[in-house]
C-alpha cells in the first residue's frame, strides 16, 4: 500500500496481536468497524510464538520420556532412550516461523490494515508508530507482558523463556531464577534432556496461586528426578566465572554460590507498557498493568480498554483469560449495556511439569481466610488405582467445598493428565452445580476423569 493509499484514522485501534488484540479486531471489523493492529513484534503473539503453544513441543517430549521411564521394566525398553534438542527446535520452528505472515494475511483478508512497529499515545486518541500518527475513536491495549525487571547486579546476563526455545542445545548445567511457571516446566524439561538443574526461588513457597499440597507434591516429585530446588534463596548477583556463570543468593543470613552454565529469568513477568507513553491519558499503571474497570475500560481513559496480560483485573495472566477479555472488551465496542462483565473470572491453571499441576479456585488457606466454613478431602496416592497401573512417580489432590452452599470453591491436582480432572470440576462451577453432583455420573472407565467423584468430600 503507498502511502497517499494507506488510510490513518479508523474507529478501532488494537495495539497488540495475540489473544485478546486478534479477537478484538476480527469482531470489530465483523461488525462493520475500520481497524488497525499495531504489532512491533511476531504477529500473532506470545502464545503460538514464543509461549504456550510453542513450549508444548518441548513439554510433550520430556512428558513422553518420563512415561517411557517409568514404564521402564514393565513391559517397554529405554535403550538409548534421549531427547535431541536440536530436533526439537526444528519441529518447533516447522509450526511457529509461518504464524506472522499467516496471521498477517488472515487480518488483511478481512480487511483490517496491519502496521508493524512500536506505538506510543501523543493525544488521547492518537497513536505514533514510527512516525506515522494514527487516530481512533477507540484503542484497545493488548500488549502482553515481558520478563519482570530484575535490580541485581548481573540481572542482564540472564537469558528469557523466549531466548531459551530458540537455543540449538543446552550446556550440562542450567540455573533458573524464579519459582513460577516458566522455571518449573522448564525445568522439567532440561531434566529430561539430561541437564543438571537448580531453582533458586526467593520465599519459602512456589507457584503461590495453587494449594500448599499440591505443590509439595510437586516440589518433591521435582526434586525426585534430580533437579535442585532451592526455596527461600534470594538472588543477589550473575557475574562470569570460569567459562560460565556464578549465581550468588543469600538463604537467611547465609551466602551461597552456585555455578552454572546457563542462567534463566523465571521470576515472574510484568505488563508491556512502558513504551505506550501512558502520561499522555493521564493513567499511572499498576505492577499488575493498567487499572480497569468491570467492563476493561481504563480508569481515567474510558475510551482505553485494555485485556490481556496487560490488564489490572484481578485475574490469572492466561490465554483464555486473555480471550475472555476480548469478548468483554468487543462487548463493549458494540455499545451492549448488559454484556460480559470481568467479574468472577475463574480459569483452569496448568502447570506442564512431568506430571502436570493443576487447579482452579481458591486454595483452601484463601478460603479459610475469606470466612468460609469447608470440607475438604485429599487421598494418599496408594487409593488410586489406575495410576499405579502406569507407575505414576507423584500423585496429590486437594478438593475445597463450601459446606453451606455444597459448592465447589478451589480444587487441585497433581498428576499426568491432571486437567482432566479439573477440566469437569470447572464445568461443574461455571454451571453453578452442587458438588454432590459431581459424584453421580458414570463416568468413562479406565480413564482418568473417572476419578472425579472420588475427589468431592
């Protein structure tokens, strides 16, 4: 397009491209609406580029190595059993390097136009993206998120979870900072590769949203296949040593350094914002994002909506989160009074470690502290069958019921194919069911789903 064609004012601008960005902009031109994306990285987003679509080839691989091994001597032989990782990021590649062009022509298809580059607002209703100023009626942010700023000397000589799928090998020893998502299914993953790995996570629990059970469980089943976790060390400085690198904590009033070859920021992430020149609408964002009300709309700026990891609403930064988002916020653009609200957002979290964790809800310490009265069931691993029919190395659950409203509040698993599970409670929940409902299907049998009436106290 030339640039005497190319149009500068439209009634949409989405700046971001991924779930929520990609969403917006299709309905919105769906509903009659002229709409620019602005993206100044991959089309498409962090999900199918860099993120949870694209990990899974690296996470079914080190599930698929860790089913085999535990079948090993029952029947399945492990000679030569590896994981090459050079082939990994070929089959990763095969899927993620067509996603821009391919998102790119599916946007221009509908005849939303695309512009590659940085945007930053300089009027509340205009946008420069390298030095072209772009007008709308409505934006919507969509940004993401990036790496968390880390203070510590050395905090840049780490590498982040995009950098980490794009190497074409790992070295023998591998370091993550932060005990949250990326660090443990990472990991998982390095493990099974054959790395030596060591988590330095700063408190004394992990992946603080899922129950204190589980995550034990997880913690030990981590440590069992030799990753080093190393809970209440607070990263202090990375510096080279030797060849590689020395992470230097402190755990209490001890020093402890640890070599490694390799340093991995897992520490959390932060909202991609500080580019957006945010002055400009009068809004002071968050360290969760930019503050929004019920309907994503920008406290201060209401013809500002933000979704997505971007968003200050309270919720888990996940895909479907993101994608609910969109929904609210398209809501929105079309002028509905009583559409789709932010409230009471409940998303099914996984962790895809090997086994994986996870869970929806609150924790049963989260609800005890709100003034809820619960029942409450865990089981030892011993009770259930069908896993120790495959060998499973680490099994827990946690189950929180309200017991004036026999409603689910919060359930938590710790097994392979743990979403199953919490897949069919979260039905259960968004359809306002008891939670002796739960107990009365019959449900399919050997499989794993079956077990939910056995979860519910």
């Amino acid at each position: 397009m030339s640039r005497s064609d190319r149009k500068d004012e439209f009634d949409v601008i989405v700046i971001g491209s991924g779930a929520t960005g990609q969403s917006v902009a299709f309905a919105a031109r769906e509903d009659g609406r002229s709409v620019a994306v602005v993206e100044e990285r991959t089309l498409g987003g962090t999900c199918p580029n860099r993120g949870c679509d694209a990990k899974k080839v690296y996470v079914n691989a080190a599930e698929a190595f860790e089913a085999t091994v535990r079948l090993a001597g029952k029947g399945i032989r492990t000679t030569d059993l590896s994981i090459r990782w050079d082939e990994l990021l070929r089959t990763k590649r095969s899927f993620v390097d067509p996603i821009h062009d391919g998102t790119a022509e599916r946007l221009r298809e509908e005849g939303i136009e695309v512009v590659l580059g940085r945007a930053r607002f300089v009027e509340p209703h205009a946008l420069d993206v390298g030095g072209r100023r772009l007008t709308a009626e409505r934006i919507v942010v969509a940004t993401g998120s990036r790496p968390a700023p880390l203070e510590f000397p050395g905090a840049d000589r780490m590498i982040d979870s995009d950098a980490f799928l794009e190497r074409e090998s790992l070295p023998r020893r591998v370091c993550f900072v932060g005990g949250g998502f990326v660090s443990f299914e990472f990991a998982h993953v390095a493990a099974r590769a054959g790395c030596d790995v060591t988590i330095l996570h700063r408190d004394d629990r992990p992946l603080g949203g899922f129950d204190e059970h589980v995550v034990d469980a997880l913690v030990e089943a981590t440590r069992s296949i030799g990753i080093e976790v190393r809970l209440g060390h607070e990263v202090r400085a990375v510096e080279a040593s030797g060849g590689g690198e020395r992470v230097t904590a402190t755990c209490g009033s001890e020093t402890v350094r640890l070599d490694a070859d390799l340093v991995v920021h897992g520490a959390g992430r932060a909202p991609n914002v500080e580019s957006l020149a945010l002055e400009v609408l009068g809004i002071a964002p968050t360290e969760r994002g930019l503050p929004v009300d019920d309907r994503a709309r920008c406290v201060g700026a209401p013809h500002v909506l933000a979704g997505g990891d971007v968003a200050d609403a309270g919720h888990p930064k996940l895909l479907r989160v993101a994608a609910y988002h969109a929904s609210v916020i398209s809501s929105v653009l079309r002028g509905e009074e009583d559409g789709p609200t932010l409230k009471d957002v409940r998303p099914v979290g996984v962790v895809f470690t090997a086994p994986r964790l996870a869970g929806i809800g609150l924790t049963e310490r989260a609800a005890r502290e709100r003034g809820f009265s619960v029942r409450v069931r865990t089981e030892p691993e011993k009770t259930w069958k069908l896993l120790r029919e495959s060998n499973a190395r680490a099994f827990a659950f946690k189950t929180i019921v309200d017991d004036e409203t026999d409603r689910v509040l919060g359930a938590f698993v710790l097994a392979p194919g743990a979403e199953a599970l919490i897949d069919l409670i979260a039905l259960a929940i968004d359809a306002d069911l008891p939670a002796d409902a739960l107990k009365r299907p019959l449900y399919g049998y050997p499989a794993l789903g079956g077990h939910v009436g056995a979860m519910i106290p």
